[in-house]
C-alpha cells in the first residue's frame, strides 16, 4: 500500500520516498505526492531522481511510469511534481465545484462527465442551461472566489450519507469511508481529487465555451481558471467592444444590434431570392442549331434555386442551359433535355478544369464551382462554343 502525501498535504511538491516494486517501466513507491488521477482530473507530471514520470496509475498502491529509469526496490528517489501544473489542476477541481454547485441551483442538473486537464476543462450535463443561468452562476463564483471560502476535507461513513447532504453517487464508491470535500457554506461533495485550501486562490473563473454535447449529454461546458481566465476574459471583452462600435452599438446594446441585423439580412436574402425567380423566369432562350440554349449570369442566388431552375427550363426537351451563379466563388450549372445527346459532365469539366475547378452530375445534367471567382462570360462563352462544334 502506498501512502498518498496528497490528500494529508496537496502542497506537497518534492519527497523522498522507497522503491518497493518495479515491472518493467513501471515504479512503486512506498509513499507519494503523485495524484493518480480520477474525478475527472488527470494525473500528475514530474520527475523521479530526474527522470520524467510520464504516467501514475493505482488506487491502493500507486504505480508511476519513468521510461529508462535504473531503479531497483530498496532504492531510495527524490519525487518533483510539476507544480505549476498540479496548481493549475487544483484550481480547475475547486472551481469545477463551484461552477456545478451554482448551475445546480439555477436548474435541475445530472452531471455526466468532468475532464481536467492542463489543455482543457470540461464538464458534460444533462438538463436545461441557457446563457442567462451560466452568466449568473459564473458571476456567483466569481463572488465566492473573491470573497474567499475554506476548503475542507473529511471521510465520512458511507452510512451517514443522506438525501440533503453532500453530493455523491454511492454506487460508483466501494469504500466504507467516502472523502467529502467541502468549501465553505457553498458546496459539499464527494471527491478524491486535489483541492486549494482556499476558493480565493482560484482568482478567476471564466466560462469559454458553451456548447451542445449531444448524445453524451446536453451541454458542453469548457471553462477556464486562473491567469487563463483572466487573459481570455480581457481578450473577449475587447473584441466585444470593438464588434460593438463596428455596429454602431452601445456594448451592452450589441445583442439586440446584432439581432436586428440578423432580421434585415433575413430579409434581404427572402427578397433576394424573390428577385432571382423573377430574373431566372424572364430568361429567353436564343437558337443554338436545335436546340432551346438558355444561358445567364447572376450574382448572389442560391446555388438550390439555380439548379432547381435549370431543370425546368430543360423539361420541355430540346433545350440546353447553361447558368452562373457568383458569390466569393463561381458556381456553372449545365443541364440538358432527355433527347438531347451531350454529356453535360464532361462539357462541365472541360471548362472548369482550366480554371482549377471541377464538378460532377450525371449526363443531363451536371453542376460544379472554381476556388475562386471567374468572370461568368468567359465560363458561358467556351461552353457555346463547345455547343456550336457539336
């Protein structure tokens, strides 16, 4: 059995310890500062004698991989944890508490996973969350954090633990004794992981990312602690007023600017495609030997629209169209009536092939699109004159 001088000490950042088995890579210690990992949090980082412990394991005795390593049981090693990343994960567990205990009053909430880590910090719930319940639940940890609160930690027998007391999942705990991590009045539950003595020492909280989950469950929630928090919160708010006084707005006005432009571009694109029907029904079609040719240009229509319309013009049979659509890239649209024999793929490739584009379709009808924007009469050109030769 290993000693955990983490939970006794979670400030514990060197130690000197005895080598008590060893598997290949793999290294036990008769007592450690090394948190294995769980509740979400990954395990810790640092040295043994100087060589990198790249990976911790166990529950009752703690297993630390150090690649390379010459250690033989009876050898007595110096531990170092990587602190500045321990103390980052410390932060992010107290924090991640805080932040569930809030949104939980704010709404009925299941927790599904938590995952942190030095890159990232995660939570995944199930239950209703709009951004109003987060805002307010990250302001409300933002209070604690700065007012401070103690953390605590105790075991408590499995059988005192009753409805109303800490948060925990009995069935996912084979102990008799369960730790309860506690800090202040705000929140209680049970917790294996390494813990601040303080929620001050937290500094910020910032929620970054608020996003669906699903099928996991139905909120992603990635925040973040600390000096990265408090860099991201700058960055963002700064953007938001620069977005702000790009829209003519007032900061606190921008939601509402921004949803009034959403409604005008909603109605400029209905009045557009209003537009491109009516443009689109007016085309006439010229005689190109046989053949009903229609042939047009148009810049900003909807690409479904386009191809819908071309269809019809070919329905009658004997009639060929040909029609551009120009937006930041140019879309051809080459369709056919059944009686006429051409292989609209291979006439659409030969001309967007000079250009770097390509497309695809069937013999009657065939569609594709450049990287970039060419000049529409130079694409309808060379396809009248592939239609002329034939």
């Amino acid at each position: 059995m290993t000693v955990k001088l983490y939970e006794a000490d979670p400030y514990l950042n060197e130690f000197i310890a005895t080598v008590t088995k060893v598997d290949g890579d793999w290294v036990v210690l008769d007592r450690t500062a090394f948190y294995p990992g769980g509740g979400g949090q990954e395990h810790d980082h640092g040295t043994l004698d100087g060589r990198e412990v790249t990976n911790v394991k166990g529950k009752e005795e703690i297993s630390h991989q150090v690649p390379g390593h010459s250690l033989t049981v009876g050898s007595q090693v110096k531990g170092v944890l990587d602190w500045e990343n321990r103390y980052g994960l410390m932060k992010a567990h107290t924090g991640e508490h805080l932040l569930y205990s809030s949104l939980s009053k704010r709404t009925e909430m299941e927790l599904v996973k938590i995952s942190l880590t030095s890159e990232k910090k995660v939570l995944i719930v199930k239950g209703h969350l709009d951004w109003e319940m987060v805002r307010g639940a990250v302001q409300e940890v933002n209070d604690i954090i700065a007012a401070g609160a103690e953390v605590t930690c105790q075991h408590v027998d499995r059988e005192n633990m009753v409805e109303g007391g800490p948060r925990v999942k009995l069935d996912r705990i084979s102990d008799r004794m369960v730790r309860v991590v506690s800090i202040g009045e705000h929140d209680s539950a049970a917790c294996a992981g390494v813990h601040l003595r303080n929620a001050r020492e937290v500094g910020m909280l910032l929620v970054s990312k608020f996003t669906s989950a699903k099928p996991a469950g139905d909120w992603e929630i990635e925040f973040q602690v600390g000096p990265e928090a408090i860099r991201t919160a700058v960055d963002h708010s700064v953007r938001s007023l620069m977005l702000a006084e790009r829209m003519g707005a007032l900061p606190q006005d921008s939601l509402t600017a921004f949803d009034n432009r959403e409604r005008e571009l909603v109605r400029a694109r209905e009045a557009l495609k209003v537009y491109g029907k009516m443009a689109l029904s007016s085309l006439k079609p010229e005689r190109l030997g046989e053949w009903n040719y229609y042939s047009g240009a148009f810049t900003g229509l909807d690409r479904k629209l386009v191809m819908e319309k071309a269809n019809e013009m070919v329905a009658a049979g004997s009639s060929v169209a040909a029609l551009v659509c120009q937006d930041d890239k140019t879309f051809l649209v080459l369709a056919c009536s059944t009686d006429v024999k051409l292989d609209c793929v291979s006439i659409l490739n030969s001309v967007l092939s000079n250009h770097g584009g390509r497309g695809g379709g069937k013999p009657n009808f065939a569609s594709g699109g450049t990287p970039g924007q060419i000049e529409p009469h130079v694409l309808l050109d060379k396809i009248s004159l592939l239609l002329k030769n034939r």
